[in-house]
C-alpha cells in the first residue's frame, strides 16, 4: 500500500526577514509534513522547491517566504498554498 503524500492548504505570507529561496515554516508543522530540508510549494498549479527554516514563533497554520523572491514567482501575500515535502 502507498503511504498518502502528507500536505497542507495554508496562506503563504511575505516576510522580510526570510531570505529568498526559503520559507519559513513552524517545527510543528514541519514534523507534521515529513519535511527535511526541502518544501515544495504549489500555488495556481506552479510548483516551486524552497529551502526550509523553522522557528517556533511562526503560526502553524501559516508559511512565510521573502516578499521579492515570492512576487518574482508571481505568488501574491496571502496566497492559498499546498505544502509538502518534495514527491522525488
């Protein structure tokens, strides 16, 4: 039997303080998602891989990446996203 892939609908919010490649996830969260090192990103059917870094002041419900990064990838603050650790 295929373990379900495990993942999340969550807004992804722009942040300054997250550098760009990366987003900013809860450890909670990241645990939750069986995520390494690597989140793979899904918003309007585009798929984008970022670096992870955790802080356990983020919500949990929420992802945070770097305003100019995100924008450059045509992703809007308060975007739905699909979060999970990247399917290869």
């Amino acid at each position: 039997m295929k373990s379900m892939v495990k993942e999340k609908r969550l807004r992804i919010l722009h942040d300054e303080a997250i550098p760009e490649g990366e987003i900013g996830l809860n450890p909670k969260l990241k645990n939750e998602l069986d995520i390494k090192t690597k989140a793979e990103v899904v918003v309007a059917k585009k798929r984008f891989v970022f670096k992870v870094k955790t802080k356990t002041t983020l919500p949990e419900d929420k992802i945070f990446g770097n305003p100019e990064d995100l924008l450059k990838k045509g992703i809007q603050n308060n975007s739905i996203a699909t979060v999970r650790a990247p399917l290869n």
